[in-house]
C-alpha cells in the first residue's frame, strides 16, 4: 500500500529546513473551574517524524494533554508551539499542521464516505482535490465504499473515515486518540501498518493507547503520565534496556519445597508447586550473578532440568512506573 508521497506532492516534507522539534510544549498546566488538576508543569519535545506513544491510565491527563495542543482546550499556564507557532497567537496556522483523530466516532451518519472526508478537508481552507481524496481513500481501503453513508459502515471502518479526515487537508502532524479502540485484533494490525507508513510519508505521529502491545509494536520513543505528571520520557528500547527486569527459570529435577538458606540473598523465589526457581537480576548491573547462583545451588545439592529466560515487556515496566 503506497501512501500519499509521489514526487512534487506535500512537497514541504521534502525541501522545509527540519528544526530540533516540530512540537514544543514548556511548563504546561491545566487546572479546571472545579479546582481540579489535569496537568501538573509538563514539559515535552515530540521529534518530526517519529512515533511517538503516550501511556497512561484513566485520568492521567493524556487526553487533556491532546486537547491543549490540538487547541481545543485552553492551558492555565505554559506555552505550546506547532513547527514554531505559537497555539494560541498563531491558532490557524498551528492547528493546519494537524490531523486528530478523536477517540469518539463522531461522524455525520447520513452523509456519504466522499462527502465527509471533502467537508473535512474544506473546514482547513484547502481548495478541493479530488485526487488526494481519492489517493486517502483508497490507501485507506475506503475507496470502494465512498458513496456509502457513514451510518451504514462497521466500527472499523468508520475508525477508517475517521483518519481519513484527519488526513484530509495533508497534515505534518496526526494524532490519535485510542486508535484501536473497540476495532478487533486483525484490524488492529492493518492499523498499525497503517501507521508506519504514514510515519514513513513524513507524517510524524503522537498516539494515546491503553494497549501497550501497540506502543511496543510500533513506538520509537515513550511518555509515561500518571495523575497530571509526565513521570518519564525515553526511547523504548533504551527504556527497555533500562528498566527491563530478566528473569531466569531453572526446571528442578525435584521439586523443592522451600528457597535453600545459600541462596536466600539472592532475588529468588519457587514457582509451579516448587518444580522451578525464579531468578530476576538486573540486565544494567556489572554482573548477573547468575554463575555464583548455579554454584550455590549445586553445593546446596539442587540440580536442575532445563532453564530459560525472559524479559519483562513495555506492560511490566509500565505497571511498574505507574504503581509506584
């Protein structure tokens, strides 16, 4: 599936100087008429070009965070800049550089695929090209269902409309909003295919989700927010290296009904009805200790059938950070 990128189109991907950040937020925070905190000081650089996966549970304020960039909500205080404009002084030409995808389907039910999509692209200013739409709709897989009412589609396809009007007036810049929400696994894939290659076109990519699978799947760099906060910004496989756990399971000969005393200083513990024991050591440290653990073991007359490893995934850590 080729997208949107042929010699001489969006053009200002190709030959526009690239500045160290394409978004800029400093100390941004949000506090309602209520008295209640959304955003506590957040400070963020989001690269041009990159996937860039923002985690967190309900209430975090990732939604919020969107908003205020999007300029659909207004900060209490700090400051937003969109490829150098300002989001509140320069509006129009900050807000051109977006596409959002909401995480609601709000679509209009009795209108056609075509038509919602052309309104959407016509809302930015832009004059009318058929051909793009045409080019969105079909890298989409919507192009056969363009004289189709929205009320009559499924929810994944209407997922679909929704990207495509995102997409419609050629944004640099597209969020997305729980983008899997409520589509099933299979579509889910094709989704996230989707994604990559629009990060591929030049298009660079802020996405909110509550499976982390995704992030892990299609992510270059991660934020972590918990109650308002950002609590941690890093590369994945940096933040992976760094704060993945490695667990080594040894398969007993014998089943074992407590920990050897020799062993007890060492992060371990019995598992499967004392038929394996459970080493989780730090990939970071100087050393393992997994060589000095074997000889213990060995001296405490433990032997063992088979061993293995494991690494904690992006969800462990993120369980991690967001519980402490």
């Amino acid at each position: 599936m080729r997208l949107f990128a042929t010699p001489g189109e969006w053009s200002f991907r190709l030959h526009a100087p690239v500045p160290p950040a394409v978004i800029s937020i400093e100390g941004l925070s949000k506090t309602y008429a209520s008295g209640f905190q959304a955003l506590k000081d957040i400070n963020l650089s989001i690269r041009r070009g990159e996937i860039f996966a923002l985690l967190g549970p309900n209430g975090a304020g990732k939604t919020t965070l969107i908003s205020i960039v999007c300029g659909i909500v207004n900060p209490s205080v700090g400051s937003v800049a969109v490829d150098g404009h300002d989001i509140r002084g320069e509006y129009r030409a900050a807000r051109s550089k977006i596409g959002l995808v909401p995480q609601e389907l709000t679509t209009d039910a009795f209108e056609s695929v075509w038509n919602t999509v052309s309104f959407s692209r016509g809302l930015f200013g832009k004059r009318p090209n058929s051909a793009h739409i045409e080019r969105v709709l079909k890298d989409l897989s919507l192009y056969e269902k363009k004289n189709d009412k929205i009320m009559t589609l499924s929810g994944g396809m209407k997922r679909r409309v929704m990207i495509a009007k995102a997409l419609s007036h050629e944004p640099e810049i597209l969020f997305l909003d729980e983008p899997s929400a409520g589509v099933d696994v299979s579509l889910r894939k094709d989704m996230w295919q989707l994604v990559r290659e629009l990060r591929d076109s030049g298009v660079t990519i802020i996405l909110t989700t509550h499976y982390i699978e995704e992030a892990e799947e299609m992510a270059d760099r991660v934020g972590v927010m918990s109650k308002g906060e950002l609590i941690l910004v890093e590369d994945k496989t940096a933040l992976m290296r760094k704060l993945g756990k490695k667990q080594l399971t040894l398969e007993l000969s014998a089943p074992l009904a407590v920990v050897p005393a020799s062993v007890g200083g060492y992060d371990i513990a019995l598992a499967n009805e004392g038929r394996e024991l459970v080493y989780t050591y730090d990939t970071q440290a100087e050393r393992t200790g997994i060589t000095t653990l074997l000889e213990e073991l060995k001296r405490a007359g433990v032997s063992f059938k088979d061993l293995r490893t494991t690494q904690s995934s992006l969800e462990d850590i993120f369980v991690d950070l967001t519980s402490r």
